[in-house]
C-alpha cells in the first residue's frame, strides 16, 4: 500500500534561519507531488507541484522554493524565513495517471518567531 | 481559470441533526471530484471520490453527490457525531494537471 511520510510534525524557526521539509512516498512509482499551505483560519494554497524528477512548478511568487531530487521524494526549502512563512504545511501525492488516488501527509506546523 | 468555491464556509449543528455542504466548481477538463475531511491540525482524509459518470457516492454516514452538467457537488452528512466537527474540503481535478482545492467548510457539531 502507500504511504506517504512528512516531518518534522513541528517546527519553531527564527526569522532569517533557513528552512528544509521534506516529504517521501512509499509503494508508488513516479507520483505527482504537491506542497500546500494552509493558513490560520484560510484555504489551501498550493506552492508547488512536480510531474516528475527534477520539475518543479510554482504556482505563487514566495519565499520558498521546492526540489525533487528523487522520484519519491519532494524538499520545501527557504534560505530565509519570513514571519509570514508560518502556518500549516501539507505535502501531497496523486497517481500519475487516473488521477484515482491523492493522499496527504499529515502536515508541518511552522511557526516562525 | 480552474475554481472550487465552497459554501457555507462555516457551519454549527446540532448533535443528530442532518447537514448539506455545497461546492460549485469551474475546473476544465474534468477529471474527477474528491471530498476530504480535514482534523484540526492533521492532513486532509479521503471520503469519496466522483468521477464524470458518477452521480452518488456514499461512505458510511457521507454521501456525495455530482452534477456535472450544472458543475456542482454537495456532501451530506446524516446523523452528526461530535466527531464529525472538522473541515470538509471540495477537491477537483482536472485531466492530469493539479488539484484545485476549494478554501472548506468549517463544521462544528455541538451536543
């Protein structure tokens, strides 16, 4: 079956301080893969999404940038934290193909202080 | 441009009470049509999945329903639980580029 694993669960970060999320999927092959984030008391926004290894799409100018170095694996990085940065993190993955199966991690709460 | 809009954004029911969620969408083209419920602080879990030719859905005490022709989709929840307080998010997709999600609905069920 897969899985899909996100950490940290909880992250207290300075402003300025770099930031790295990672995300891995388990028992799927080349998976589409998704970083949103989800403000207090708002919707989800998507950040990023990739087709595959080494392409990233971003869907919102920010702060932040994403990476995929593997076919199972998705990095939400940042070289300097902003205090607008903070907020729920949630990656995703969907099959490539159907579009049957999406699955989320279960999240990162940054808080940048 | 693809749109999931949600509505009522919030709600508060009674324990028992039975409840209707609405999602209205302009996604092109459609692929499938997916309702998640969303735990404070945790991902969003799957509750059912519509495809074009799928007009009910249930699971359990969810039930989805799809009109493609009119764009629209309702989750209805029957016989509420405390539990049941959560965020229902509407998810579309379209063909086999990203999801477009709708901002939820926020479902508070009190005793």
């Amino acid at each position: 079956s897969q899985t899909i694993h996100q950490w940290p669960a909880t992250l207290v970060q300075p402003v300025g301080s770099p930031l790295s999320l990672e995300c891995t999927v388990e028992g799927t092959s080349n998976p589409n893969l998704y970083w949103y984030r989800q403000a207090a008391g708002r919707g989800l926004q998507l950040l990023f999404y990739s087709v595959g290894i080494g392409q990233i799409s971003s869907e919102v100018p920010q702060n932040l940038s994403a990476s995929r170095p593997q076919d199972r694996q998705f990095i939400l990085s940042s070289k300097k934290l902003l205090l607008s940065d903070s907020g729920f993190y949630l990656c995703a993955w969907s099959s490539g193909t159907g579009f049957r199966k999406a699955f989320f991690g279960q999240g990162t709460r940054l808080t940048v202080v | 441009k693809n749109q999931v809009e949600q509505s009522p954004q919030s709600l508060i029911i009674l324990e028992g009470k039975n409840c209707t969620l609405q999602c209205n969408y302009t996604v092109s083209p459609f692929s499938n049509l997916r309702w998640y419920k969303q735990d404070t602080g945790r991902g969003p879990v799957s509750l059912t999945i519509m495809t074009f030719s799928e007009n009910t859905k249930s699971n359990g005490r969810y039930t989805a329903t799809l009109d493609a022709d009119t764009k629209q989709s309702s989750l209805h929840i029957t016989a509420s639980q405390l539990s049941d307080s959560a965020s229902y998010i509407c998810v579309v997709s379209a063909g086999y580029s990203t999801l477009t999600f709708g901002k939820g609905t926020m479902l508070l069920v009190s005793p």
